[in-house]
C-alpha cells in the first residue's frame, strides 16, 4: 500500500504563487505516475497535472504555462509549482499516486486547500 499526504495551500491574492507537496510512503518502490487534481465546490474533480515515472508531464488545459509539476523519485515527493494563480484556480487540491500491487492501483491524499483572492 501507498499512503499520501498533501502540504502548501493556503490563501494567495491573485497573481500570486503557492507551491504544493505531496509525499508517498509505504511501498514506495511500486510508485509510477503521480499527478495533481483539483475539485471546486459543485464542480466534478479534474486533473490538472500529471508526471510519469520517466517524467513525461501533461496539464490540463486551464493551467498550462502558469503550473508546473515535477517529482523528487529519491523522497517519493511531487510537487506542485503555481504562477500567476487566477481565482478560478480555487478548489481543493489532491494528490494521485498510481502503484502496481499485483494489479494497478492508486492512492488519494485528502486535499489541501487553495484559495485565490480577487
């Protein structure tokens, strides 16, 4: 198994930046992508950015070119670099760590905030 946590929102005017993390532990040797996801209030979860174990990346539409993922394989950690944040980047935010434990599974954290003030 694969445990997450989530670490780094918080409240941030617009414009502003905040860098999320989130480490994995357990068996952590079975860890392939890892990836961010956000869910606003009455809004279904989307993901807003994923890398994979060779550090290919992808974002969402919304946030490319303003976020920036990347992982640190030697702490199980990846994180979350947001620039220029707008207000509708406001949700909360969780991490998705995918394992392979026989068969493929993955691991939510419980979120972090991340508010964006006008």
């Amino acid at each position: 198994q694969v445990q997450v946590v989530e670490s780094g929102g918080g409240l941030v005017q617009a414009g502003g930046s905040l860098r999320l993390s989130c480490v994995a532990s357990g068996s952590t040797d079975s860890i392939n992508d890892m990836g961010w996801y956000r869910q606003a209030p009455g809004k279904q979860r989307e993901l807003v950015a994923g890398i994979s174990s060779g550090g290919s990346t992808n974002y969402g539409a919304s946030v490319k070119g303003r976020f920036t993922i990347s992982r640190d394989n030697a702490k199980n950690t990846v994180y979350l670099q947001m620039n220029s944040l707008k207000p509708e980047d406001t949700a909360v935010y969780y991490c998705n760590v995918a394992y392979f434990a026989g068969i493929f599974k993955s691991s939510w954290g419980q979120g972090t905030q991340v508010t964006v003030s006008s």
